[in-house]
C-alpha cells in the first residue's frame, strides 16, 4: 500500500503534551480518536526522535535554553524564577521541563525530515504547533517554537515555505522570527479585537525590511462562519500560494477556531477547517500539518481526526457515531462526531472582508513582481 502520509504518534510524547495548561487529556483523546478509526492504517507511523541542544538553539537563544536546562536540574528552586523568560502566568514550570521540550519541539522537526526525504507528500503532528513561542521567551502556552524549528529544517532542504496559520489566536512567534525575511512568507487567519489575546497581526502588519509584503495577516471579527471562512481562505490563500510559489507549506490547524471553544470566539465547525486543508492540498506541494490551540478536548479530536481522514483520502471510513474508544466518555452527551454550528452573532460585514480581501490583492501583486524578479 503506497503511504504517502507520515504520522507522529509516540506514549511519550503524548504525555509530554498533557503538561500543557489547560489540556490535561486532549492529546490521548485525538491520538486514540484517530486509531478507533483505524485511519493510522493508512500512514506510516513515526516516533518522535528529540530534539537537541544544537537543535533548539537553531531558532531559540542559547540563554533561554541555558536557562530551561537549568531549570530542569534545580527542580527545587522554581519559585524563584516567575516571570523570567516568561516561565510563569500562562507557562507554568512543568516537571522534567527538558523531556518536555525536547518532545514537543523533536515530534514537529522528525514530521519535518519525514517530508526531506521525498518519500512523504504530507506529515502530520497534532502535538505541534506552538506559535506564540519567541526566540527567547516562553508565552501563551508555548513552551519552544516547534513550527520555526520546523521550517528553518525544511528550508534547508525546499527553499522558501509558506507558513499557514488558522489558530483563532494570531501566530505572532512565527511572524516575528520571519517578519524580515523574504525566505519564508506567513499568512495567519485569526480574531482581532481590542484585547484579544496575542493583540497582534493587524492587515497593516506587513513585515518589514527585506520581508516588506511577505507578512499577510487576515484579522476577523469575532462570529465567523464556516462559508465566510472558507471563502476567504481559498481566495487569499490561492491568491497568496500562485504570487509567492512556496516550494513547501506549514499548515498549524489550531482547533480553538471551533464554535464552543472556551477561549475563541469564531463559529467554525470542522469543515472550514477541513475545506483549508483540501485546498491546500491541491497545491500537490509536500505539506506539514501541525496542531496548536484548542480547549474543548473533545471537539479537538474531532477535528483533527476529520483533518486525519482528508489528508489520508479516507473520509468515507468516518462513522457518523463515535466508535468505541478508551476515552468514549468524553463524546456526550449524544456520542456522534459531527459538530454543529452555533448562534453566535457574526460580526464580519462583507464590506470589511472585501476592504481586507482588496489590501492583501495588492500586495500580492507587488510580491508577485518581487518574485519575478528574484527568479530570473
């Protein structure tokens, strides 16, 4: 059977991803999820190889992995350290910090040299896709940029990247390790509202010196349905793909987009999500799907196993009853698999998403001549 799918599936990591605050089971219940649906048949299944001091300080400051390390060695003196490198509020220390972030970040970097070998069109790993980490500091959950490591290790190997972003939370990590690069060009969908957390990734965020253009940011309002979505997701991303002509894509599918995420304020079901990741893959180019946020545990496996299934061409094995699986319990009250829509009040006038729709064509045009030139 040809595998063109390589699946990051590891007890250790899973565990490891468990530490993170407020998803204490989400990724048990997505990786067992996914094999109750026996969709791990059709990828080729891959052990996380972690990452390394030399690996790490690829994106991140030799200080700030200095200090994890440290901090990993002196497990006694943690209430000294709130708040520096941003260890603290949001990022708590969690135990065997080291394990931990050399699992997170060496799960995203093997899924990454799956597709260096040419063997592997698309590879997958849920428990990736930390965006808000910066180079040296912790923050909003994330611990180590796993995406950046990931890119800068595809890079060596494609080239330019695209960088795709449809968390509900902007990927400010991203943007700024790459915001003055035409190397890498990052495009994020994202609410963006006073005080919605990371405040970041406005339309005039746009990048800056050599990366002038190559920085596109889509910003909703809150309430966003699935047709609105996917309209302006084909339209800027095609658009944006076709100007840039990427030679790989990064795809971080945060589920905190989902209508009844806690922290989110979108009304998607996974079939938004699911028509992003078809588009993209009709591009034919080798692609990496990452994770990232998401806090209705139950919701978030859901999806990615529906992404799962999409990206194996298996979406028919999907029973509309959840099959038996070793965290059932957590599907009630009505155990089925679908999601649907709520009645949250949408915000996003079509007026205001063809005035975002309208910048983003022209820049593309101005990325597209740069482009041109550059390939000459």
């Amino acid at each position: 059977m040809d595998h063109s799918v390589c699946y990051i599936s590891d007890n250790q990591l899973i565990k490891e991803c468990c530490k993170i605050p407020n998803i204490p089971k989400r990724a048990y219940l997505v990786d067992s999820l996914i094999k109750a649906y026996h969709l791990s048949d059709h990828m080729d299944v891959f052990k996380v190889n972690p990452s390394s001091y030399e690996d790490l300080i690829g994106f991140h400051s030799s200080a700030y992995v200095d200090f994890l390390k440290k901090l990993n060695d002196n497990n006694s003196s943690l209430s000294d350290i709130e708040d520096e490198y941003g260890i603290g509020y949001d990022c708590p220390v969690v135990k065997d910090i080291w394990q931990f972030i050399t699992y997170i970040s060496g799960a995203s970097l093997t899924a990454a040299k799956a597709l260096t070998t040419m063997q592997y069109r698309y590879s997958i790993n849920w428990c990736g896709g930390w965006h808000h980490a910066l180079r040296d500091s912790a923050q909003g959950f994330c611990y180590v940029n796993d995406i950046v490591l990931a890119i800068e290790m595809l890079r060596k190997t494609f080239g330019k990247v695209l960088y795709i972003d449809i968390d509900v939370h902007h990927g400010n990590g991203v943007e700024y390790a790459y915001m003055a690069t035409d190397k890498v060009l990052t495009l994020s969908f994202h609410q963006y509202e006073p005080g919605f957390y990371p405040t970041s990734g406005s339309l005039d965020d746009i990048g800056i010196d050599k990366g002038k253009y190559y920085t596109v940011n889509v910003p909703f309002k809150e309430g966003i349905n699935d047709d609105k979505y996917i309209t302006m997701f084909q339209k800027i991303s095609n658009m944006v793909n076709s100007s840039y002509n990427p030679k790989c894509i990064v795809v971080q599918c945060g589920a905190d987009s989902l209508v009844g995420d806690p922290i989110g304020g979108f009304n998607l079901t996974p079939k938004a999500l699911a028509e992003c990741v078809k588009n993209v893959m009709k591009w034919e180019k080798p692609t990496l799907f990452l994770g990232g946020g998401g806090y209705n545990e139950a919701n978030v496996a859901r999806c990615w196993t529906y992404l799962t299934a999409i990206i194996t061409g298996q979406d028919d094995l999907l029973s509309s009853d959840i099959p038996d699986n070793e965290y059932f319990s957590a599907y009630g009250p009505d155990f089925t698999f679908d999601i649907n829509p709520g009645n949250r009040k949408d915000f996003n006038s079509f007026n205001n998403l063809n005035h975002i729709f309208s910048v983003i064509a022209n820049n593309m045009k101005i990325v597209k001549e740069l482009v041109r030139k550059q390939e000459k």
